[in-house]
C-alpha cells in the first residue's frame, strides 16, 4: 500500500511537471509567432505610412513600393499611387 502512494505521488509530480513544461513551451511559442506575424505587418505599414505622408506634403515624386501583392496594404499603395498620378495630370 506504501509502495502504490509513492508510485501515486511520483505520477502526479511527474504530471504536473509536464503541464508546467508543456505551459511555459506554449507560451514561448506564442510569443514568437507574435514577434514574427507583428514584425511582418510592420514592415509593410512603415514604408506605406512614409509614403503616404510624402504625398501630403510638398514631395510628389515617390516610389510606392509592394503594390504587386493581394492585401489590403497594396491596396492602400495603389491608391497613393492613383492619387500621385492625379496630381501630375493637374
């Protein structure tokens, strides 16, 4: 009866020192899937917020670069770039 209460205890020990591994290892992952996906959002909206802000002052003349991609961002580039166009034909 002893033995079975150790072998008992050893199991839940056992247990919950893998929850706890499997826990901080979920975390770690989540973290860096977070790191990666922010850091590519980031570097599409950064060059496309500069670019906007150069078509609202005096630079007309700019390369809005990534147009050639399915997304939202791109979206936003070909809109600059329309509005660029716009204000050469004026």
């Amino acid at each position: 009866m002893e033995q079975r209460k150790l072998e008992n205890e050893a199991t839940v020990t056992q247990t919950f020192t893998l929850i706890a591994l499997y826990f901080d290892l979920t975390i770690a992952i989540s973290v860096g899937l977070e790191w990666v996906i922010h850091d590519s959002i980031t570097n599409l909206i950064i060059p496309m917020t500069t670019a906007m802000k150069s078509l609202t002052s005096s630079d007309k003349i700019i390369e809005i670069k990534r147009q050639d991609r399915s997304d939202e961002i791109s979206d936003i580039g070909r809109i600059g770039s329309s509005l660029q166009r716009e204000d050469d034909q004026k």
